[in-house]
C-alpha cells in the first residue's frame, strides 16, 4: 500500500490558493480545487487558507455553489457566511435538543450549565436578529437565484456543471 509524504498545510494551501485565485469568481470545484493534493491535504491547505491566508491577501475564500473561490464579491461572501452560521446554527440547536433542554432542574443551577444555555441562547437570538434582517441562508439563495452568475467555464475548457450542481 502506498503512503503519501506529509505535506505542509501551507504547501497545501499555496497550491490550492493558485489554482482557485485563476478561476476567479467562477471559482473550481473540489475535484478540480483538490489538485494533486489528498483530501486530508486539502482540508489542512484550506485551513490554513482561512486562517492567514484570507488575511495577508485581505480576500476572501469561499464555497458557493459547490464552486470555491477567491473573492470579495459582496453577494458571494455574504452567501458563504449566511449559510455557514445556518449550519453552525442547526448544530447548536441540535447540542441543545440533545444535550441540554431535557437536564433535571436542579442541574440547571449549575454554573456551567448556566453559562452553555445562555450561550445557547445568545446564538438563538443573534440568529433571530440575522433573520429578521434579511440575512438568513434561505434569503441569500433566493438573492442569489435572481442574479445568476454567467459562467466562463467552457471557454476555459472545462466542462461547466451548469445547475446540476448549484443548490
């Protein structure tokens, strides 16, 4: 069986953050984002994307719809971000369900308790707010069903996934 050679996540990074920065806002897939790389490597070279390079280079790097990409379009950003914190929101609602909202009473008078459902409760609010504003996942996908993004994929030889891949 053979191993692959432990890459640094920065190398990883850098190859993954070269590819995508070409595609520009049409962003790659992740079969054509991955390159040569391992799908640990490219979870490690995204990481680390996230984490210093997004910084040093003060753009974004972003999954929508299905497409990486290197950006600071607003809508694509705020697509990202808003389905994001709906996914990590579905997961605090989960850990309450399961872990918190069915304790004993008296165990709700423990302090860490305390502090894990008014946490809790700060993400539901803080979500709420976002929602009432407008910035929920569902209506990031409807603003960005009304405006479609024109894609340059087949004239850059690549097959263009068109809508099969966009949900």
């Amino acid at each position: 069986m053979a191993t692959t050679r432990r890459q640094a996540a920065h190398d990883s990074g850098q190859d993954i953050w070269n590819r995508v920065v070409k595609a520009g806002d049409d962003g790659l897939p992740r079969e054509e984002a991955i390159g040569r790389n391992t799908p640990a490597q490219f979870e490690r070279g995204k990481a680390w994307i996230r984490d210093y390079q997004c910084g040093n280079k003060k753009t974004g790097f972003v999954l929508v719809h299905s497409h990486y990409a290197v950006t600071n379009n607003v809508e694509m950003n705020k697509l990202y971000v808003t389905t994001r914190l709906d996914t990590l929101f579905k997961s605090v609602k989960r850990l309450y369900k399961c872990a918190l909202a069915n304790l004993p009473p008296d165990a709700k008078s423990d302090l860490s308790i305390m502090v894990l459902l008014k946490t809790c409760d700060d993400i539901f609010a803080a979500m709420k707010f976002l929602e009432e504003a407008g910035f929920s996942a569902q209506a990031a996908a409807e603003a960005a069903q009304e405006r479609p993004r024109t894609s340059t994929a087949a004239g850059r030889g690549r097959r263009a996934s068109g809508a099969a891949g966009r949900k």
